[in-house]
C-alpha cells in the first residue's frame, strides 16, 4: 500500500523529496506557504550555483553532455574532489560539524547531481561568475564550477516540473502551525489557509521549509544586537514557524543557532527579496577595497576566494558605522564583475576622478577616504601579476590591514562605488537529523514519520560556508528523506 507523504515547504530540497518519494511509489502532498507567485523558497533566489566533488573535466562532461567541444578547449574545470570538499566544509565550520552528514554530503554530490539531470534540471558551467578567462581560457576557481540553467528559478521550475509529472500534489497558501504528534512519532501537521486551518494526516513528513532568516525577533534573539536592520535578501516566508512547531513536540535543537551566511547586499535593493530583482548581492569585493562611513578599509578583501569569505561580509558591515560601506573599483577591474553589478536600482555611483567620487558617497570622511586609496595605492607590490582565476599573491604591505591577494592600483578612472549593507541569506541553527534525514528528538531517538532536509537542518555550517554547499545539501538530504519516508 502506498504511504502517504506530507512534505512542508517547496524550495529545492523539498521538491527533490518530493520526486524521490513519489518515483517510489508513494502519495506526495507539498504543504507550501507562499502564494504559486512566490514559490520555491530561498532557492528560487539563489544564482543556482551546486558544489560538487569532481576529478576533473570528464566529470564535468558527464554532469553536461551537451557541453560544446570548443567550450572544452577553451576551459580549465580543474578538478575538485571529495577530500577537498571534505577538508573546506570541515574547515570552514572550525571542525564543529556533523562529520558524518558530511561525509554524506560529500560522497553522494556527484551521483545525487546525476540523478537531478535525470529528473529534468539541465546543468552548465559557472562561465559568468565562476571563470576568469586568462590567456584565452576560462579558468575556474574556487571549487564552485556546476550552476542549474537559468539559476534559482530554472532549477526549481524544472524540479516543479517533473513534481506535477509524478503526480505530486502542490497545495499553496498554506502555513504549517502543528505538528500532530509528540517526541516518539508524528501522524500528521495542521495548517492555515486564507479560508481557515485545515488538518492533513500522513504515515510521514518531510520539513523543508528554511530557517528563520526573515524573522525579525529571532534573528536579534539568536544572531544579536543589530540583526533586526539586515535586509533579507531570498524569501520573505521563512520565519522558522516549523522549526518551533518541531520544538513543541520535542525534536532536539541543533546546530549554530548564532550564526548565519550574510552577504555584501546593494543598499539600493527592498527590505525583502523579489524575484522579479534578482542578484542583489556584491560578492566580487576581491576585485576593488570596501570602505565605511570613515573612509578606512575594514578588512582584508583578498583574503581568500569570494566563495569562502562572502558569507561572513553582511556580518562585517553590520558591525560598521550606519551599516553601511561602498565597494570601489577603477577601470581595470570594473569589467571583470558580474551581472550582479549591473541590476536596476543598484546604488552605483560613478565620477571621473577620486575626488569627485568621495563628493558623492554621501556621509563618508572624504579626506580620509582619500587618504587611505592614496596609502593602498603606495602599499601594492607591483612586481607580482595581477590573475584573478588564483590566488596570485598580489599583495600590499606595510597597512594596519593589507590586502593578501588581487591588490592593484585604484588609480585608472572612471572611478565606481556602489553602497552596501547587510543582506542576509539563511540561518545555520535547526534540528538534527540522522544519516536517514530521519529527525532526533531531545532523547536522541529518532522520531518516527518525522524527516526534515535544507536550511532548517543544523549542523552542516558555523562561522563560514562554501559557496553552493547549500543547494547541494538540500538535494542530497531531500533525495534521502523522500527515498526513507517512502520505504
């Protein structure tokens, strides 16, 4: 007999729960709370970026067959394997993490994309972002290669796709606000509906409906003082309401509850994300130097790849004045950004000298932003090549704060600055799960019927993220959520 699956949210990891449950043969029920305008979770907002072990280009092949022999030649994939991926998660979370889910994470990557590609989601190489061609060739960098055709959305309008092919009910408009149940088993969710609660029962649940990014008191409760003035920059419907419906009947919480991936965000975009203004996020400060309010650098911009340091940057710029700062590039890098830089309503200043850009960057030090353009400029070594694709050492020396990679000369006009705040991306804290995504009550027992994947799994990241780490764990997770529901 086929069982009865409620799965509670509708961004990637959901919708992979979804089709893994459903090709198994069982009644699939998505419980969604946005309006179908809205749908798809924080995913639906992201560039569609997947982290993925490969060995090299003919893994890459595999992912995308229809990759070009001429788009062969002309790239450098690399290779980024299963230990690397391993050692950056391991890492990046200051060894805090769940080894064995990702251990998981890591060895299923590969195989869970394959099977993605198999449900419909066409996949291609990261050439606007990931790359710097250099000699002719597009060199990729950061272990960040693989995105879904046509970014958030592509992905989970494929992913819809073959849900509504499968037979899976999409129900929206719904806000989940019990879990019926208690910490030994579940039995089913009640929600809300604009025409009033509604109950459904189920042999399982699958939660996969983000964390608490866009809850404005959680995040000054958990994450801290100055957190309710971060914009949000994916869904406006992830609040952590399911998170603390799985509290109340006894599910353990788990993970970093005090952290979160924040980002540089355009201080020119809404409060909310808005999926008709998509790639808010300045991620490629790498290329220039980030000023506040008193004109002076405030961290070291070349540390390391954007896809290891971006995350904590909403995070930096919180701490500053105003929360506020500028990115500022000078003609040689400014073609080298993404489409990200060019949105409407960016707030983008351009002026043919330094002087005449500091007018214009309303409120800062201009005689100290002057000032510390002019000492980073007499700080770059000039005797290393600029090459963005790696860490080319690129230094300054002799600042309170050098710059360890990328660092030229801001001296070639047109001079660009465009203003930053906070933007917040997902919360780090949630429940835990085990290696069958099955949920842990406070016991330590797995929950019977109760299974979660995404966001609202803790856990996976404290302090940093790699770039993509969540895509990826939210497919590898949902696929094994639907698969253990189902059987």
């Amino acid at each position: 007999m086929a069982k009865n699956i409620v799965i509670v949210g509708a961004g990637n990891a959901a919708l992979c729960a979804a089709i893994a449950a459903a090709s198994k043969g069982a009644n699939v029920t998505v419980l969604e709370r946005a309006p179908k305008a809205e749908r798809g979770g924080n995913s639906a907002y992201t560039g569609g970026a997947f982290r993925v072990a490969y060995n090299g280009a003919e893994d890459i092949k595999t992912l995308i067959p229809d990759l070009s022999s001429q788009e062969v030649e002309n790239s450098d994939f690399g290779k980024y394997d299963e230990e690397q991926f391993f050692d950056d998660l391991c890492s990046m979370s200051g060894y805090r993490a769940d080894m064995n889910l990702i251990e998981i994470l890591v060895s299923k990557s590969f195989e869970t994309l394959l099977w993605m590609r198999n449900q419909g989601v066409r996949f291609m190489p990261s050439f606007g972002r990931q790359s710097f061609k250099v000699n002719g060739k597009n060199i990729f960098w950061g272990g960040l290669t693989v995105e879904a055709a046509g970014g958030g959305l592509g992905l989970v309008n494929s992913l819809f796709k073959r849900c509504e092919n499968l037979g899976v009910k999409i129900l929206y408009d719904c806000k989940v606000i019990e879990i019926i149940g208690n910490h030994f088993a579940t039995k089913g969710v009640i929600y809300e509906t604009p025409e009033g609660a509604e109950t459904i029962l189920a042999d399982a649940i699958i939660l996969a409906s983000g964390g608490f990014h866009a809850n404005t008191e959680w995040r000054t409760r958990y994450l801290g003082k100055g957190w309710d003035m971060a914009r949000v920059r994916g869904s406006r419907f992830n609040t952590g309401n399911v998170i603390e419906a799985a509290l109340k009947i006894g599910a353990r919480a788990h993970g970093n509850y005090s952290g979160c991936h924040s980002v540089f965000f355009d201080d020119g975009a809404e409060k909310f994300g808005n999926l008709n203004n998509l790639n808010q996020q300045k991620n490629y400060f790498t290329l220039g130097i980030v000023v506040n309010l008193n004109g002076e650098r405030f961290f070291d911009e070349g540390k390391d790849f954007r896809n290891y340091t971006y995350s904590k940057m909403g995070a930096e710029i919180l701490k500053q004045p105003g929360a506020l700062g500028w990115q500022i590039f000078d003609a040689k890098t400014i073609n080298l950004l993404p489409d990200e830089y060019r949105t409407p309503r960016a707030a983008k200043f351009e002026a043919p000298t330094l002087e005449a850009l500091s007018a214009r960057l309303d409120g800062i030090n201009q005689e100290q932003f002057l000032k510390t353009v002019s000492e980073f400029n007499d700080a770059v070594d000039n005797d290393i090549n600029f090459n963005p694709a790696i860490k080319d050492s690129k230094s300054t020396r002799g600042l309170g704060i050098n710059k360890s990679n990328w660092a030229n000369k801001i001296d070639t006009g047109p001079f660009t600055a465009f203003q930053v705040t906070c933007g917040i991306t997902l919360t780090y804290g949630g429940l835990m799960i085990d290696d069958n995504a099955r949920v842990i009550n406070d016991e330590g027992f797995a929950i019977n019927g109760l299974y979660a994947t995404g966001e609202l799994v803790g856990g996976l990241y404290y302090d940093r993220y790699p770039g993509g780490s969540g895509l990826m764990s939210g497919s590898v997770f949902g696929k094994i959520a639907g698969e253990s529901a189902a059987n």
